[in-house]
C-alpha cells in the first residue's frame, strides 16, 4: 500500500485569504493577550492570580514548554518542530477540501494561529505564556491560552465536519474522476 498526496485539480492549489486573515486575527489576539498578562500578571512583585468569575474562571500567569494545557512538559523542542511543519501544511490543506463554506476557511484560520502563537512563544522565549485557569476549588484544568484555545476548537469543528462530510460524494468531482466512494482502497483517493 502507497501512501500519496492526491494532485489538486488545475486552479485549486492556492492559499486562501480567509486563512492568512482569520490566523493573523488568532495570532494578534493570542500575542496581546500573553503580552497583557506577562505585564500585569507575570512580574515577580505583582499578584499572579486574579478572579474574574470567582473560583471558576482565573487568570493566572504560568509558563509551559511542552503541549497545549501543560502535557509533556520540557518538549520545546519537538513542539517547536512540529509548528514549523505544521503551519506550511495548514496553509495548503485548505486546497484539499472541496467544501467552499466559510466557516470551512476559518477553522484553518484558527488552526494556523494557534499554532502559529504558540509557535512564536517558543522561539521568542523558549516557552509558551498560559494565563486561562478554569476549574472549581483545588479540581482545575491546565492552564491554557488564546492559540490553545483556537487550535482546540478548530480540530473539534474540522472533526465534526470530517465525520459528516466523508460519507459524500464530492459535489464538484469531474465526470469520470473516481470519488471515495467508488475508490479502491489501495488507490490514493482523487480530490
């Protein structure tokens, strides 16, 4: 069995404005956000801690070098590389799917600048600024932030629509162009 990237047809292979603006808009917001919070927050004299829906919602300041909500700590590294790749992916990937919605467009908006904040946090800093604490009492969940948060939101919503979006065909397929549905399954899919 071969695994291959499936050629996109003539005129599809093009990065959408709607990625580029939608993950410019993520990355602004997640970059002044952990700049507020490294300000107000993250200096070694201020309170590091603040309520803002009493014990359930905090801000607080945390620095992290591995995954997104403190998974494998001390990964930088290999976060940092997977980043790099995966944001030319992001980019392109909106190409392959032949849905055109414009939510469509702004899940890999916000894929991309998730990562892409994060991304940023890494190679400026070496880690990354996490400042939202949500939980009740001592029962808390990792502190996270604004690419986090994007980046977590853009799989679920890519999984949903790929959970529902597989079992048709292509809309726009070519007459004669084989669509998942009629593939073999050791063929590489036509898009």
């Amino acid at each position: 069995m071969t695994l291959s990237i499936p050629t996109l047809p003539e005129g599809r292979r093009r990065v959408e404005p709607g990625v580029v603006v939608t993950a410019l808009v993520v990355l602004a917001l997640d970059q002044i956000t952990k700049y507020w919070i490294s300000l107000t927050l993250g200096q070694a004299d201020a309170v590091h801690s603040v309520e803002v829906v009493g014990n359930w919602v905090r801000l607080s300041y945390t620095t992290n070098s591995g995954a997104a909500f403190g998974m494998f700590p001390a990964a930088t590294i290999v976060f940092t590389v997977i980043a790099i790749v995966a944001v030319p992916v992001l980019l392109l990937a909106r190409s392959y799917v032949a849905d055109r919605a414009w939510w469509i467009t702004i899940v890999f908006g916000m894929l991309m600048g998730g990562a892409l904040g994060n991304l940023l946090d890494r190679v400026r800093l070496g880690y990354v600024v996490d400042f939202i604490d949500v939980g009740v009492g001592s029962l808390r969940w990792p502190s996270f932030n604004v690419a986090d948060s994007s980046f977590v939101v853009g799989i679920i919503l890519l999984a949903i629509y790929l959970s529902f979006a597989g079992d048709a065909p292509e809309k726009n397929a070519e007459p004669g162009t084989k669509t998942t549905d009629d593939q073999h399954p050791d063929q590489p899919y036509a898009v």
